[in-house]
C-alpha cells in the first residue's frame, strides 16, 4: 500500500527556482520530483548542487556494490573506500567538464585520485586489515613500488 502524500507549500526565490529547474537528475522532471531525489540523495554526495547530480548519479551506479557491503558480514576497506569515494571523483570530473581550462581540471581531479590511492593504501597499513584477497594487495603494491620508481626515474631524468 503506498504511503500518504503530504501537500508542502515552499516558497523559493527566483534563483532558487532556477536552480532546481537545471538539476537533471534521472527520472526527475517536475520539480517535486527533483525535491524528492534531493531528499534521497545521501547529504555528503553534494559538494554542490551541479556537481552533486552528477555524483548523485554516481552514486546510484554504484549503489548495488554498496548495499551488497552493507549486508555483508565481512567487510572491505578497500571496496568501502571506491563506493564511498568514486561517485565524489566522478562527480568533480564531470563537473569540471565544461569549464574549458584542461591543467586545472587534471591537478584537481590528480589530486582526488591520489588521495583515494593513499587512502586504499593507508587502509592495508592498519592492524587488522579488513582485506578479502591480502596476498593480491601485497602483489599489487609490490607492482606499484617498481612503477613509481621507473616513473620517479623519468621524471626526474627530464
């Protein structure tokens, strides 16, 4: 049985109006629709209103891996960290699209995938690590030790 509606009265200012009639979220087009995704939206997915449809659909792209965590008995830093933290990355990506200024948008987003890397990093360096495959992080780690000196090489050598 669907739950009862509840008639809200909201007065918006012109530029408050204009702002929610650009947010594009999926299947949201009236802008009780657009109220109602808002609403649904976890609060942390928003740096800003642009920049949080897109993570929002991010999000949502991401949301079965992250319900799928969430029911799990056994956890994963590092699955928690690319569900937590992509939709954020990609959101800022995609938000920076359109801005035209190609060397700022990849410090910005280099930057946020960085420190995503260190953070999936930082999770294996804790006591108990919360790892479904150790042995695959270490041998990927090990990877990225020879890569960043061959990098560390280049760069340097320039």
């Amino acid at each position: 049985m669907p739950s009862r509606s509840i008639s809200l009265s909201v007065r918006l200012t012109q530029e408050e109006s204009e702002t929610l009639a650009r947010l594009n979220f999926p299947d949201a087009r009236t802008p009780s629709d657009k109220i109602r995704a808002l609403i649904a939206a976890p609060e942390e997915s928003f740096g800003s209103l642009e920049q949080g449809t897109h993570t929002f659909a991010a999000r949502k792209l991401l949301k079965p891996a992250s319900d799928m965590l969430d029911q799990n008995q056994n956890q994963s830093d590092t699955l928690r960290l690319l569900t937590d933290r992509l939709p954020l990355l990609l959101g800022e990506l995609a938000n920076r699209s359109d801005q035209g200024d190609l060397k700022e948008t990849e410090t910005a987003i280099t930057e946020d995938f960085f420190e995503l890397v260190e953070l999936v990093l930082q999770a294996g360096l804790r006591r108990n690590p919360r790892l479904q495959n150790p042995e695959l992080f270490k041998e990927l780690v090990d990877d990225m030790r020879s890569s960043t000196e061959l990098l560390r090489n280049r760069l340097n050598s320039k």
